[in-house]
C-alpha cells in the first residue's frame, strides 16, 4: 500500500492551531503517495500565502489513518 499523503490549506482562526474556519473553501492541494512529494507541494502553498497570517496548509499522513497499527 501507498503511503498517502493529503496536502490542504485555508483559513484559520490561530495561526498555531488547527481549526479551519471556512470549510467549503479549504484548497485541496492533492493525494501523494510519498512524503518528499507532499511536502513540496506544501511549502509552494506555504510559501505562496506566507504574508497571511490566516492562511495554513499542512500535510495529513492517510496512510497512518487507514492504517493505524502499521
């Protein structure tokens, strides 16, 4: 099995934490099927809203959720 990889940002009320604030427009980046490729593709996103505080993108590991004991 891949190990997936989900790279999504958008609004947030705390920069430090992790409650998005609108929903329906969270920007989903992509599925990728090793980490080297999704953090790349996160720090473009990162790097290209960097000047809002507002705005955060982070890196899910899917595989860990769809696998929890591997």
């Amino acid at each position: 099995m891949s190990k997936l990889h989900l790279v999504f940002g958008g609004r947030v009320n705390d920069p430090q934490g992790l409650e998005f604030t609108d929903l329906p427009n969270v920007h989903i980046v992509g599925l990728f099927d090793n980490y080297a490729e999704a953090e790349d593709a996160w720090r473009a996103n990162a790097q290209r809203t960097v000047d809002d505080a507002e705005m955060k993108y982070v890196v899910v590991h899917l595989h860990r959720l769809l696998e929890p004991d591997a």
